[in-house]
C-alpha cells in the first residue's frame, strides 16, 4: 500500500499523501466507493485521470482508517467541493500524476494542492500573481510554482466561488516552510497559515486558518 505520508498538523488536523502503484481496481477496492461515486468513476474515460481521481480518494480514506471514521460517503455542493455526507470532517483534495492528497480538519474548512514546477506557468502568471507576486516570482519555476499551488490550496479551502487568484488571494512569498497568505474580500482581509513541502519534485501546500 504506497501510503507514502500521514501525518497530523495538530489534535484537529492531519493530511497524507498516495503514490499511485496500483491498478484502478486495486485502488477502487481499497477506497470502498459507495455507489454514488462509482457512477462518477465510470464517466472518467482518461486512465490517468481516473486513477488521479482514485489516489486522493486513497488518501482520504487512510486519513479517515487513522480517525477509526469508516464513512466514506462524498458530496459535492453547488460549487463542485466534495465534503462528507455528514460533515464529520472538513476535507480537501488535490492530485497530479502520480501522487494523491487529501488534508482533514475536525472544526474548520482546509486546503491542500500538489503542483509540479512547469515552464505552462510562465505563460499563464499574470493571470494569477498580482505585480508584487510577479516582481518576486519573476521567471522562477519553484516560486511561481509554490504561489500556484498556495493560491490554489485557498481557492479550495474557501470554496471555489466568486475569488479570482490573482485579486482576491495575496501570498507573502516564504523564506521557510511557512507562508503567510490572505483573502481580501469586500475591503476585509482574512489571514491564514500555508505549510509548504517538497516532495520528489512536486511542491504540496496546506492551507487552514491562520
């Protein structure tokens, strides 16, 4: 079982990371799907994509095994962001080939993402960075890559509505493992804590209220 990760931030909150090694049937057997999200499995066609789908669902379910919560039953609200039935759980999810990862918090809404520097972000960061960010980043693959993913990992946590990356997520560029980031909002800025990791050669934050 390539649980490569499972650790716990603090008594409330722990994240893990999944290596993808299995089939698509060994991971589907593992997670124990109810039938709901099998019905959306078998509507992702790419092989890849499913099995990127599997791997943070792999990781949730051992986050969920370490809590002794065997439900493992995912709905998606009106703005496409999974949470459990019973809300037992704050939860995020992330994926790229070939890793999986999911992030847990008892009491309040988390974000995790899991990006791979790459040069598609030179040519997309003005659509993300704001002109200190871009200043900071310059053409710097791992920078632009942690601010991709840190953003991201917030754009998740609050819930992927009406935020846009680049105006509404501000991110204070690390000079360690944790970054200070907010979310303006109507003149209001709320502040959070991201921990940033570097695993092989992909880059994972974590987001939760600071």
């Amino acid at each position: 079982m390539p649980l490569v990760k499972l650790e716990k931030i603090n008594q409330n909150s722990s994240w893990a990371l999944w290596k993808i090694q299995e089939t698509a049937d060994l991971l589907t057997k593992y997670v124990h799907l109810p039938s709901d999200d099998l019905i959306e499995l078998r509507e992702i066609h790419h092989p890849r994509k499913k099995l990127e789908w599997l791997s943070s669902r792999a990781a949730l379910r051992a986050l969920l095994n370490a809590e002794d919560h065997p439900e493992f039953r995912l709905i998606k609200d009106d703005k496409g962001k999974p949470y459990l039935l019973n809300e037992t759980f704050h939860i995020s999810l992330a994926n790229s080939f070939p890793y999986g990862a999911a992030i847990i918090h008892r009491h309040h809404p988390v974000g995790i993402d899991i990006e791979k520097p790459s040069a598609k972000l030179l040519r997309v960061k003005h659509k993300f960075l704001n002109s200190t960010e871009a200043e900071e980043a310059c053409d710097d693959l791992d920078k632009l890559c942690i601010y991709w993913a840190a953003k991201e990992s917030l754009y998740k946590l609050y819930g992927r509505k009406q935020l846009s990356l680049k105006q509404n997520i501000g991110v204070d560029f690390p000079t360690n493992q944790s970054v200070s980031a907010s979310i303006l909002l109507n003149e209001q800025a709320t502040r959070f804590r991201l921990d940033t990791f570097r695993w092989d050669e992909f880059y994972i934050v974590l987001s939760h209220i600071d």
